[in-house]
C-alpha cells in the first residue's frame, strides 16, 4: 500500500456495511490512515501482519485489499483477510487474490499453512475458500457479536501442499 491509496483505503475502511467482518465499532480518521500507511512498508517478521491492496490487471486502481495478520513465523502460519469493493465483487477478483497470497505465503515465507475466519451467515466468503481448498476445520460458537445478535464463526484452513 502507498500513501496514494489514502482515499480508497478511507473509503473501504469506512463502509459501516462491513464492519461485522472486521471487528470496526468505528470509522477511522484520514490522518490515522495515513500514520498506517507510513508504518505499512514494515517487513512482515516485524509488523506480524502484511496488506496488500488489489487492483485489476495493468490498473492502479485500488479495488480491495487482502491481509495476512496473527503471522508466527515459529509456527509457520498466518490468517488470510480480504474485502472487494461491492461494485467488483463476483467477478473471481477475490479467488485470484486468495490464490496469489497463499502461493506467496507457501513459496517465500515458507509457511505451514494458512487460515480463515468466516462469519457461518457469509456465504460468499465461505464459497470463496472453500474454491480455493480450505477445509472446514472448526466452528467458535456464537463468536462475534452482529446486529443480529452472535453469530458463529467458522475456521478453515489450507495446508502447504508440499509439507503434507
């Protein structure tokens, strides 16, 4: 991410109509995202998470972004998060992004696996790693709290097929 994306990064962040998947109780400032855009150039190791935006083949446009977060290199896994704007999603912009980033995570980081945490009531996000072969792996009970009530949240993960 560059501080050119301050204004797509602002406008994502601030889609209130996707604050149940991120854990957002509030929007954030154009000033705090700018901070997190100087501090986003940090290596992996040090920061223990690494967002990268996503934009259509040859464009600079800013389209969504994808993270790899909890990152232990000890253990050799990391958390998969993603988001596409409303007006891009279904077009496989999120299954090739997937894709991208757990080949990345297997080749140069070297890691064990990867893992997703998707809301049970998010059938496209469940559609979406369960494409790409994340298997189901386990279900925290009434985990995250909507303005339904709770809900559950699924794990899935995705092993390194050259460590199986």
């Amino acid at each position: 991410m560059e501080p050119k994306d301050l204004e797509d990064l602002f406008e994502i962040e601030n889609d209130s109509t996707m604050w149940d998947m991120s854990d957002t109780l509030a929007p954030f400032s154009r000033d705090l995202l700018s901070k997190y855009l100087e501090e986003s150039g940090k290596d992996i190791f040090e920061a223990k998470q690494l967002r990268l935006a996503i934009s259509p083949n040859g464009s600079e446009e800013l389209i969504g972004l994808i993270d790899l977060f909890q990152f232990e290199p000890h253990h050799r896994r990391a958390g998969i998060g993603i988001i596409v704007k409303k007006d891009h999603q279904l077009k496989g912009i999120a299954t090739n992004a997937v894709e991208l980033i757990a080949q990345y995570a297997f080749r140069f980081l070297g890691l064990h696996q990867v893992f997703a945490q998707v809301p049970a009531n998010n059938a496209g996000s469940r559609r979406l790693f369960e494409k790409k072969g994340f298997t189901l792996s386990g279900t925290l009970r009434e985990w995250k709290k909507d303005k339904n009530g709770f809900t559950d949240v699924l794990i899935y993960q995705l092993m390194n097929p050259e460590h199986i």
